[in-house]
C-alpha cells in the first residue's frame, strides 16, 4: 500500500499507473519505475510549483483590490440578498486563497507532503 495515500490499494495503483502515463517526470514513492526509496539528502520540493506560489502571492493583492473596488461601484445597485452573497464570496475565496499560499509554501518548500495533499 502506498505510504500517503488513504485510498484502497488497488486504486491508489490505478490512480499511480495513470498519473504516471499522464505525467513523465512522476517520481513519487508509489510509482514503481524503479524509484524505490529517495536518498535522505534528495530535494523533493518543485520549482515550477514554488515559481507559481511566488507569483500567486505577488499578484494576489492586485486581485484582491480590483475584486473589492468592483464590489464596491456596483453594491449599491445589487439587490440585498446578492449583497450578501457577493461579499460572503470574497470572503471565502480571501481566506481559502490565503491558505492554499500557506499550505503551498509549507508543503513544497519544508518538504511536507501531506499538506499538499
């Protein structure tokens, strides 16, 4: 059974198999391409991942302003319950968004690959 998977065996192999055909450079635990064990001194952390956290987080307030100062011009012209809704929504997606950067970072640049899970 794999080592961080809470699936099944049977489909986490088939989950495996797939993301390995789908995916050239897989190199997880559970691929079974040879890739035994990764050495104790071996980076397992991605760049093109950590590249897309950093620019995320760099355009995150941008988006974050241009969503709010387009909530504002056009709240006083919604109905009340889509008022709401709306301003539930940024909410939401604010702190969902700044987690996920959080999650990212911690997972990808400490190694922990649970919280990328």
């Amino acid at each position: 059974m794999s080592l961080y998977s809470s699936l099944p065996h049977n489909i986490s192999q088939s989950l495996t198999k797939f993301g390995g055909s789908l995916f050239i450079g897989n190199k997880t635990r559970d691929s079974g391409g040879g890739h035994t064990s990764i050495p104790a001194n071996e980076m397992v952390s991605s760049l093109p991942l950590q590249m897309a956290l950093y620019f995320n987080v760099f355009f995150f307030p941008f988006w974050w302003v241009s969503e709010v100062t387009m909530l504002q011009l056009k709240y006083s012209m919604l109905p009340g319950y889509y008022q709401w809704l709306l301003l539930a929504a940024v909410i939401i997606l604010t702190l969902i968004e700044c987690v996920r950067l959080f999650l990212g970072y911690l997972g990808n640049l400490q190694e922990k690959v649970s919280a990328l899970k």
